[in-house]
C-alpha cells in the first residue's frame, strides 16, 4: 500500500510538472489545444498547460533583432554596378501573426530585405545613393514595414552600412574631386585678384585727391625702406622727367 501511495505521488508530480511552463520576461509561448492556437499568447512568468491537449508550438521573442542584410548586387539608375549590405532592425509586436501567417519569420524578413534592397537602390543614381542615404533608409524601412506588417513584425531602421564602388569608379571619383578641388582654387585665387584690384583703385583715388598724401605715401615708404640693413636706396621718379631728357636730347641733336 505504502508502495502504491508513492508511485501515485509521482505520478502527480510528474503531470503537474508537465502542466508548468516558465517563459522568460522577453518572450511569448504560442499554445495549441487540438491543434488549434489559443486566442492569446502566453506568458510572460508561469503558464499552465494541459498534459497531452496543450502543446507550446513555438516561444517568440518579442526584442528588438538585429539582421545583417548580406551584400547584394546592386545595378544604379546610371548603370553602375555596386555591392552593398545594410543593416536591419526590427520586433515581432503580434506574437500570433509571426507564427501563424508565416513559417519563418526571420528567414522570410531577411529575404524580403534583400529583395528589396536591389530594387530600391536600382531607382537611384550613385550621386543620390551617396548624399541622400537618410532618404534612402526611411523609403526602405516604409516599404519593409509594410510588407512585414501582416506578420506582426514592425520594422524599426534600415541603415545602409557599406557602398563598395568598383576600382575604377572610384578612380573617376578621384579624378572628379581632384578637377573640383581645382576649380574652386582657381575661383578663389581670381575672386582675390579682384578684390585687391577693387581695394587698388580705390586706393588710388583717395591718393588723387590731395597731392600731399602722396608725398606722405612717398615719404612712409622710403621710411620703411630704411628700415632694412641695405645700402641700396630706391627714389621713385615719376615718368614725365624722361620726357624732359628726351627734350634736351633732341635740342643737342638739333644744334649738331
């Protein structure tokens, strides 16, 4: 009788076991009755089941996943051919819909992302994909949000990590800078030119109208001049005084 008692124990023991299930805080237990999903996902904490009806088909994560999209050919609007991978970023928030509307939800985002990934890129040009990569990132995640959506998935961000352009692309793209760099030197150094021509005249003019700063200019230059440990002293002499030595040039020559 005692031997009886205690195998009935167990035999408790070891249903109420099978009834117990603990379910981490992140996740959620889908529970099938006959082969039918219960109408709400269990958990988190202590869940019960019933032996030999219940059956946990599957435990969700409902964290945030992080998915690299593997590097994928993609072909621009301009007819460049590029490899480019990306990083994705989403949650299941409908338990029920990530188990029951799709066999693999991981397996099946990861292809919808990749697919959509060529495409998307295929409608821009390098120039767009390089500058306007923010723009880019929201059109994707919109997109993959949306075909995601009845999975019960929410597509957190896209971002596009790596752009690896062709040897030769990016010897044009050098040689593009470097001709750019060029040209705003170029800008520049004439932009300069003006203005010291500008700030030249308008020098000479306030000169002009009163001889004595002249003299004064004059004056402040040789000042400066002698300042220096040489001794070579430079006169300025304006140029109608060579007219006056022609002149006795040609009276001496006239006279002969």
């Amino acid at each position: 009788m005692g031997i009886g008692l205690i195998i009935l124990v167990m035999l408790v023991l070891l249903i109420l076991f099978s009834m117990v299930r603990i379910i981490s805080e992140y996740e959620r237990a889908i529970v099938f009755r006959f082969g039918r999903a219960l109408p709400e996902p269990k958990g988190p904490g202590i869940i019960f089941l019933i032996p030999g009806v219940d059956r946990v088909e599957a435990k969700v994560s409902i964290r945030t996943v992080t998915m690299d999209i593997d590097p994928q050919d993609v072909i621009t609007q301009d007819n460049i051919s590029l490899k480019v991978n990306a990083v994705l970023y989403f949650k299941v928030i409908d338990s029920m819909k990530a188990v029951l509307n799709v066999e693999n939800y991981l397996y099946a985002t990861a292809q919808l992302a990749q697919t959509h990934l060529r495409s998307a890129l295929g409608e821009h040009s390098l120039d767009e994909l390089l500058m306007n990569r923010e723009k880019i990132n929201s059109q994707l995640q919109t997109i993959l949000d949306q075909n995601t959506d009845p999975w019960g998935i929410k597509v957190v961000a896209v971002e596009i990590k790596h752009v690896d352009l062709p040897p030769d692309q990016q010897r044009a793209m050098a040689k593009q800078a470097e001709a750019e760099r060029e040209r705003r030197a170029k800008v520049i150094a004439a932009e300069g030119e003006l203005q010291a021509a500008r700030q030249l005249r308008e020098a000479a003019d306030t000169l002009t109208e009163n001889p004595a700063s002249i003299q004064l200019r004059y004056l402040q230059t040789i000042a400066d001049i002698s300042d220096n440990n040489t001794k070579t002293i430079i006169f300025p002499l304006p140029l109608n005084i060579l007219d006056i030595f022609n002149k006795i040039a040609e009276d001496s020559n006239d006279k002969v």
